[in-house]
C-alpha cells in the first residue's frame, strides 16, 4: 500500500513540476501567442513544453528571415510545427517558402547524375559562365547552337574540350547539361578514371551491366577527364571501345573533357599496361571523331576563385 502511496504522490509531483514549466514558458509573450494561435489546452500543452517552445523559436526565425542562407533553424530550410490531434501534439520539420522555390527551382537537377563528380557541378548555369576570357567564346557559341538545334538533329555532334587544368571545361558543359534537364532531357556526367576503377570492381556483381548500360545508352553523355586514367586494354577496348561504338551507332550525343588535345590523346590510348597498340588507339580517335567537334580552352585556373 505504500508502494502504491509514494507511486501517487511521485506522478501529482510531476505533473506540478510539467504545470509550473508550462506556465513559466507562457509568461513569454511570444510563447502565449504560440500556444493561442494553435489552440493548444494547457492539459496537453504542458506535456509539450519543450518541443513547443523549440517550435514556437523556430517559428520566430521564419518570420524575421530574409533567405534560405540566412535560415537559423535546426533544420536548414525547415521549421519545427506542431500539430495538434486529440490526446497528443506530433511534430514534424515543414518546409518553408524559401525552400520549397529552392526545390522548384532545381528540380531539373533530378535529370542529371553525376558519377563521381563535385557536387557544386550540379548547380553549373550558363547565367553564371565567365564571359570575359575570349577564349571560351567559341565553347559557349557551340553550347548555345547545340540547345537551339538539339532534338531537331538526328545526327547531333558533341564535343570533344581539351584544355588547361582548373579553366572550367567541366563547369561549362555542366551548364549545357542543365539548360537540356529543363527540357527533361537524361544526362550522366562520369568521371572517366574513377568510373573504370569502380566498374572493375564491380565485375562479378549484379551492379556491372546495369551500371555500364546506364553509361552507355543515356541521351547525353559527358566522358569527364579522359587520357587521366590507368589505362588498360580492357578500359580501353571492352570499356570506352563499347561505349562509343554503341552511341556512334544509336547518334548519341557525347562529349568529352581532357587535359590533351585529341591528338596527344592517340598516344595515350596506344600505351596500355598490355604494351603499345596503336592500331587500336587510332581506331578509338576515329570513333571519338565521329562523335565530336574538337575544342580548346586555355585559361586561367578558376578554382580558387
């Protein structure tokens, strides 16, 4: 019976400890407000105190906020709401306006995958491109003829851009990739070294041929950094062979990123761990040929900017 007594008197103790609480958050005005705006009980609002006064600052912080950057809340895009059933108070992070114009403002980005690639590429826009190196003019003459003309030819070359380390060759062509996501367009940019590195990995598992079929049949192809990987007879032939035979085939658009010009590539392709094959590498540079328009870019470094 005393067990019984003390379990009473411990359970009216906390709730007096919950009501004392309740009532110390709502001598907040803001809190009081909070707490009349939802319509919330005191019998079920002091059951809450604490994640109601985490939603009630979160609130605040959403009513004074300027933009996405300048969100102070826990969740960054998200604020803690309250929502009032019966006998209990749920919670969930709800996005707010300016997360929610993020989301729709970026949701083409669902259409393009990137393989190993930074992440700030995704947001690659040709509003943002530096204009004022005259040598990437002729790279954003071509990215402007290919959206007028694509999906109106059938047999639509890419590009092949070859050029100094850091000038942007990656961000440029990401930016293209974009413009034709708002059209619902597939893309994969991959970079080529660490793709044949995983691919090898992946050999005897079941990831191998749908991984390798995504690369080689998807609308728009991007071969990020080619001539910098390891080369093997197999990346070469089984690997790079297939795939530009396949979208040759098909009139896939494919482009291409490289710190050599296509010729210096040839000598690449012929040197392989196997020995040196130039037959085969020249029969790779005809391939690539046929799929590009050959350009160059030498610039500056931008990626301390």
């Amino acid at each position: 019976m005393e067990s019984v007594t003390k379990f009473i008197k411990l359970k009216d103790e906390d709730e007096i400890n919950l009501k004392v609480n309740y009532k110390k958050a709502l001598a907040e005005n803001s809190f009081s407000d909070f707490v009349n705006e939802y319509k919330i009980q005191e019998s079920l609002g002091m059951k809450y105190t604490s994640n109601l006064m985490e939603s009630c600052q979160e609130e605040n912080h959403c009513k004074h906020c300027k933009s996405l950057l300048a969100c102070k809340n826990k969740v960054k895009g998200f604020c803690y709401k309250p929502k009032v059933n019966k006998n209990t108070i749920d919670f969930s992070y709800v996005a707010c306006q300016y997360e929610n114009k993020y989301l729709e403002d970026t949701k083409y980005q669902k259409y393009v995958t990137l393989f190993d690639i930074p992440k700030e590429i995704k947001n690659a826009s040709l509003k943002e491109m530096y204009t004022d190196d005259k040598n990437r003019l002729p790279i954003i003459k071509f990215i402007k003829e290919f959206l007028d003309h694509y999906g109106r030819d059938d047999k639509q070359k890419g590009l092949y851009l070859s050029g100094s380390f850091g000038s942007g060759k990656t961000y440029l062509l990401a930016a293209l990739f974009n413009e034709l996501a708002k059209k619902e367009v597939n893309s994969i940019i991959v970079y080529f070294p660490e793709f044949l590195r995983k691919l090898k990995s992946s050999f005897n598992e079941n990831t191998y041929e749908e991984r390798f079929d995504l690369i080689k049949k998807v609308d728009i192809l991007l071969i990020d950094d080619i001539g910098a990987e390891n080369l093997t007879p197999w990346g070469r032939d089984e690997v790079l062979g297939v795939i530009l035979q396949y979208r040759m085939d098909e009139n896939l658009p494919t482009f291409f990123t490289s710190n050599f010009k296509i010729d210096e590539l040839e000598k690449h392709l012929s040197c392989t761990s196997g020995g040196i094959d130039q037959v085969k590498a020249r029969r790779m540079i005809e391939r690539i040929k046929q799929l590009t328009v050959p350009l160059e870019l030498v610039s500056k470094n931008r990626r301390n900017e």
